[in-house]
C-alpha cells in the first residue's frame, strides 16, 4: 500500500507542473492590459514602464513563468493590482469561505443523493424509482444560478425567514459558529449542493441496480442472508465507484461557483474571480485559479488513496 501511495505522489508532481504552466498562460493570452485597473487615464508612458517593471511584465514570459513558479513554491504569489495586499492573504481568506460552503453543500447533497439512489435502486421499476430519479433529474437540469435567486426571493424577500447575500451579520467577513452567521450559509449551501445531490442519485442507482442483478447478490439471498446484509454488500461493492463520484463533485465545489456566489454575494474564491477577471488583477486571478487547481488535485489523489483502502482490487491493478 505504501508503495502504491508513492506512486501517486510521484505522478501528482508533472500534473501540478503542468497545471502551474496552464494558469499562468491562461490569464497571459488574454487580451488587454493588466495595469489598466491601477493606471491614471492620464498616465505618462514613464509611469505606465516603472508599473510594468515593477510587476515584472516587461520581461519575457519564460522568465515571468519561472520566477512566478519559483516564489509560488516559497509561499509568495505576488501583489494584487487593484488592492495592493498579499494575494496569498486574498486567496486563503475566499478559499477557506469557499470551503465551507463546500463542506456544508457536500453534507447535504451527497446524504440525500446516497439516500435517494439506494432507494431508487433497491425499488427499480417502481414509482419510488422514478420519483427518485426524477428529483435528480430535475437537480441536474435546473440553472443553480436561478434557482438562488427563486430561494432568495421566497425566503428571504416573501417569507423574511434567511438573509439573502453576505457571510454575516453586518456584511461582516468574520466567521463565528453560531445560528446569527449559520443562517447566511443556508440558501448557498442548499443552491450548491442540488447537482451533486443529482449527480450522485443517477450513479449511485445505476450502481445499487447492477450489482443487485449480479450472481453473488442471488447466492447470497439463496444462502438465507437477510436483506439488511445483502444491502450491507451492495454498498461495499458500490462504495469504490460512488466515492469517485463524490470526490470530482466536491472538487467542482471547491473550485467555487462564480454564479452562485455572486447571487448571494458569498466572498468565496468564486466571487473572488469574479472581482479579478473584470479588473484585470492578473496576480490575483492567477494565483486563485492555481490554489483551485491544487486543491482539486490534492482531492483526487485523496480519493485514488481511499478507494485502494476501500477496494484492494485497484491496488493490485
């Protein structure tokens, strides 16, 4: 098991190289001038050099890469362009919103998308199975965007029951686990967690149905085993799979959802990208998306860790 766990590791190292190279050239071939945000309309041709020295745009891009890459490493990912503060300190503080609301939309919609696909697949054919899938169905399809704005307008505006947009009371940015700021997570989680919860319905019946339709499923009803233990074997074999499922699903919220939290104005790492791609902020947008990007990455070779622990097949394999 160790050895496989290196493994992993080591293959993490090109993908995380390669995904440094991609966020810096993403945000370079963009056409537009950074500085814009921070220049002066009046700004002498001078002025605008000593900014672009001072950024290190003037200098050719293999160079921007290496040195960006080489302080990226040390902790250092530059100076935003519109605020002037660290942009670690900018990231770290929306990431760890933007975790939080992850974690709390995850709780709800992988417990309700594990429930209703055990269910849908154990009863398939039934009217329980297409009221199932037709909840999922309908998670999947509809906009999460939209349907913010339809829990803000009846909860908030009609029924004055959860506050609509910020992270506190007072637009404070300051987290305290009590029900005064709880209440601000409601409706986002509830918005974020609706697609995983379908996602994660359609797969785990699609799973639950075809390993109930399998040989081992039938010896071991033949053996005299009760149900409650064949279901026990059901989700040990689905388990592998579903897993999988759930980790890319959290990693999509972990990068953050620009739509849903602009609609509540959640200062997550989404709205946060937001605030950078219309300014320009090239430092700040760059290292979002590469703290994103190693999130996500950390993620999965989380989840290859756990389904070998889980399944000894894939180890093996």
């Amino acid at each position: 098991m160790l050895a496989y766990i290196a493994r992993r590791i080591v293959y993490v190292v090109p993908i995380v190289l390669s995904v440094a190279l991609v966020c810096f050239l993403l945000v370079h071939i963009t056409p537009g001038d950074p500085l814009v945000a921070v220049l002066p309309a009046d700004a002498s041709q001078e002025l605008a050099a000593q900014l672009r020295a001072a950024y290190g745009f003037d200098r050719p891009l293999p160079v921007q890469f290496g040195l960006w890459l080489w302080k990226a490493v040390h902790g250092d990912l530059g100076t935003s362009i519109a605020t002037g503060r660290p942009v670690l300190a900018e990231v770290m503080r929306a990431v760890s919103n933007t975790v939080m609301l992850a974690i709390a939309a995850a709780i709800i919609g992988f417990s309700f998308g594990l429930l209703f696909g055990l269910i849908a697949g154990y009863f398939r054919d039934t009217w329980i199975d297409k009221l199932a899938t037709g909840i999922a169905i309908a998670g999947v399809s509809v906009p999460h965007y939209w349907l913010g704005m339809v829990l803000v307008i009846v909860f908030s505006v009609q029924l004055n029951w959860l506050p609509a947009v910020g992270a506190g009371p007072g637009g404070s940015g300051q987290w305290a686990w009590d029900w005064a700021h709880i209440r601000f997570l409601i409706l986002p989680a509830i918005t974020t967690s609706v697609i995983p919860m379908g996602i994660v319905t359609r797969t785990v019946r699609a799973l639950t149905g075809d390993i109930l339709s399998q040989d081992f499923v039938e010896a071991l009803r033949a053996k005299g085993l009760r149900e409650t233990g064949v279901f026990g074997h059901v989700i040990k074999n689905a388990a592998p799979t579903a897993l999988a499922v759930m980790g890319l699903q959290l990693g999509y919220m972990l990068g953050g959802s620009i739509l849903v939290e602009t609609v509540f104005s959640w200062p997550g790492s989404g709205l946060l990208l937001n605030s950078a791609i219309f300014q320009r902020d090239l430092p700040l947008l760059q290292g979002t998306i590469l703290v994103l990007a190693l999130f996500f990455v950390l993620l999965n070779l989380s989840v290859d860790i756990a389904q070998a622990l889980i399944d000894p097949r894939i180890k093996r394999a």
